[in-house]
C-alpha cells in the first residue's frame, strides 16, 4: 500500500488555504498547509506601520452582497466599520486640477461607467454560472476595458475620470484588464456600477481582516502548519502527489490544494503541466501591476479622494483616519518600481499634483508586484485568459486542485473569491475522500 503523509497538501496559507484547511479538517481529513512566507494570510496582511498604527497594507475591504465572507462575517460575530464619506475631491484633466464634491466627481462617472457596462445584465444573468464559456462571452473576452472605453464619445473630463476608475479597479492598465472581468464585477453588484464601486472600497474589518484569518485558522484544529515551507516542485501520478519543498524536503499526499497567485504558478516546476492553456496565462501573467500605499499627512486635511488617470504614479487616494491630530490616507498606483513608495518626499510630490499644501509625515506599504510570492496585487485577468483560468479551475479529474481568489467563480479579486473556492474545492475533495 502506498504510505501517504497526509491526505491533502495546501499549497499556501491566505484565505483560500486557510478556508480549505478547515473544511477539510472539520470533516476528519488529514491536511499539511505550507506557507512559504513566515505568517498565514498572503496578501492579506494586517500589521504595525510606520505611521504609528496597525493597518491593511494587503486586501482590506469586504460587503454584504460577498455571500461568502458575509457568512464568515455572521459565523465569527466580526464587526466592521465603515470608511469616512468624503466631503471634497479633486481630479486631474491634464495638468488641470479640478475640485468638488465628491457626490459631484461620482456623478460625472455615472453615465460613462453605465455606458461601459450597459450590457452586463445581458451578458451575465446569472453570474456565477457562465461556464462552460458562450461563444459570445469568448469574443468578449478578447475585448479591453480600455478598448470599450476608446467607443464612448467623451470630453477629456470624463475620459480622464473614467480611465482613472478602471485603473483603480485593475490595479493597472485599462488596456490589459479584460472586458469581461468588469462585467463579471458588476454583475456581481446587479448591474449597478455605484454598488460595485462600494464593495471594493467602503466596509472593513473593525479589528483588521487578521480578526478573519485568525478566526478561519483557529478553527482548522488539528492543520499541521508549516511556515517558511517554499513548494518548488509538484509531481502528480494517478495513485498521489509528491510535493518538493527548497530546502529538500518531500511529502506525499493522496491530494493536493495550490491556491498560489497566477503569477507564482510558473515558480513551481509542475507535472504534468498544467492544462487547459493556463502554462500560458502564467507565463503571460494577469493583469494586475499596481502599488497601495498608506500615507500619513500633518495635520487634519479634511475629508478627501482625489482621481487621475492611468498615466499617474498615484492615481487614486482616499481618506481613511483621523490619527494623533494627523490625517491617514491610503492611495493606488497602477504600476509598481515607478514610485519609490519608502521615500515620503516622493510620496508627497505626487499628493501635490492634487494638493499643493499637504505634508508627509510617513509612508508604509508593501509592493506585492514586487513580491516574488505574489507577483501581482489583488488578480485581474487580461483578454483571453477567462477560458483557460476557468477551465483549470473546474477540472476536477487531477489530484491537483486550484484555489484562491484568482480562480474563483464569483468575486475574483476579492476576499470573498477565495473564501468562495476554497470552500468548493475542499467540498469536492472531501467527497472524493469519503471514496477512498
């Protein structure tokens, strides 16, 4: 008889991997997580700052319309806070910048972010259930976000505003973010763009969204964790897997869960390949390029967002807190290594472009572009690359299983996405278990 270590290796410990490993281990399943960072939560991460508080400097906000974090929400009695609404906004057209409320800067999106995603009803009814991909949802799928825009008949004004939001949203550049990953998003939200844009940016956690990963780890009792644990190697036979850690070490399990980034897959030598075109969506990488960084500002500066478009280092900042008599605000940038995010006059310059008078006391972020266990920040898909991902994370006739946000059905990107696949992956492995 075969001798196994486990029943099932998970490859990485954020929430995808943390989420199966207690499903699996609430159903009496054997599990070994190894995490090759030297903490669970991946790109979450709740943790002390220079700007002299605890902060998310990795996912961050969560919503009711999430079914699946919502329920983890109600299962662990977690409360959440809102961000403050914002009294003015800024935004550049150009080297214009203009100022107003922010009500005013969202009501100039409406109808160019409406127009763009006018036929996301049309497209995804129902959206989680849009595989096996449609031919028309395929051709879609070949379009950019930027492309759709590039239809709209816009004044600089609202051109320069939308290009802005859809940066945001990608973490990178409009022109390789797919078309469909904005539809599915809004879809999610029931076609309403202003809904969509209040998931990704409003509710957190009270206590950080460790208070969550805490509360899923705790409840995996019995998951032997291996931290510093980094997988070079997987070898799948049809009777078991092998995994290969870099410091030599070996296990063997009758399964296995990898819920690495699209980005990373490539790092680890796989056999058999990986099918169904996603070798080459790893290789290509996902769209997503992008930088947040938190910032602390002298004194009260008001409640404020400000908005530029994809060409910015900088081009979203939002207020978040009131700190020791100082103003904490979080920004994004669409691409990583162009921004020195450690150096505050660097920083500062860039606020300036919006506000001349502010000052920067501090900065603290972490480029998870720059990350080799990332590669990415939150995943976005570019064109062609839905069916392959889709594809490869439906196939449930290999011992080894994808999980994670970057391959979830529904709110891929988010929290909720991983929560979501790594409890369907773990269900289905459990069921195969219970046959052995």
């Amino acid at each position: 008889m075969q001798k196994f270590d486990t029943d099932v290796v998970v490859v990485g410990g954020g929430l995808a991997g943390v989420t199966a490993a207690r499903e699996l281990r609430q159903h009496g399943v054997g599990v070994i997580l190894l995490e090759a960072r030297d903490r669970l939560g991946g790109r979450t991460w709740t943790r002390g700052t220079k700007l002299g508080r605890e902060l998310d400097v990795g996912g961050t906000w969560v919503h009711w319309i999430q079914p699946h974090v919502w329920a983890e929400v109600t299962r662990y009695g977690l409360d959440l806070i809102a961000s403050p609404n914002l009294d003015t906004a800024y935004w550049r057209v150009g080297e214009e910048v203009v100022t107003g409320s922010a009500e005013a800067m969202l009501d100039l999106l409406d109808a160019p972010m409406a127009a763009v995603l006018a036929e996301t009803r049309e497209v995804l009814p129902q959206p989680y259930d849009y595989f096996p991909l449609s031919d028309r949802i395929k051709a879609l799928d070949q379009v950019s976000v930027a492309e759709k825009m590039a239809e709209l008949d816009l004044d600089a004004e609202k051109r320069a505003l939308l290009d802005g939001m859809w940066a945001v949203n990608f973490s990178g550049n409009p022109a390789r973010g797919a078309y469909t990953q904005a539809l599915r998003w809004c879809a999610l939200a029931g076609g309403d763009w202003k809904l969509m844009f209040e998931a990704c940016a409003t509710y957190k956690f009270a206590r950080g969204t460790r208070s969550l990963l805490d509360a899923i780890a705790d409840d995996a009792s019995g998951a032997d964790v291996r931290l510093n644990a980094t997988v070079t190697a997987i070898d799948e036979a049809a009777d078991g897997v092998t995994v290969t850690c870099a410091d030599g070490t070996t296990l063997r399990s009758r399964h296995l869960i990898i819920t690495t980034p699209i980005n990373v897959l490539k790092r680890i030598a796989m056999t058999p390949e990986w099918g169904h075109g996603l070798g080459a969506v790893a290789a290509e990488g996902q769209a997503s390029t992008g930088v947040k960084v938190w910032i602390r500002l002298k004194g009260d500066v008001g409640k404020f967002a400000a908005l530029a478009d994809s060409r910015s280092s900088l081009n979203f900042v939002q207020y978040e807190y009131a700190f020791e008599g100082d103003s904490l605000v979080v920004a994004f940038g669409p691409r990583s290594g162009v921004l020195d995010l450690d150096d505050p006059r660097a920083v500062e310059a860039e606020l300036r472009k919006w506000r001349p008078d502010v000052e920067v006391v501090a900065v603290d972020s972490h480029d998870w572009t720059a990350d080799p266990l990332s590669g990415q920040t939150w995943p976005m898909l570019a064109p062609g690359q839905l069916d392959a991902v889709s594809r490869a994370a439906a196939d449930q006739t290999r011992r080894v299983r994808l999980a994670g946000s970057d391959y979830a059905r529904g709110w891929a990107g988010f929290i909720d996405g991983a929560i979501e696949s790594g409890l369907q992956v773990a269900r289905s492995i459990i069921t195969k278990t219970e046959g052995e």
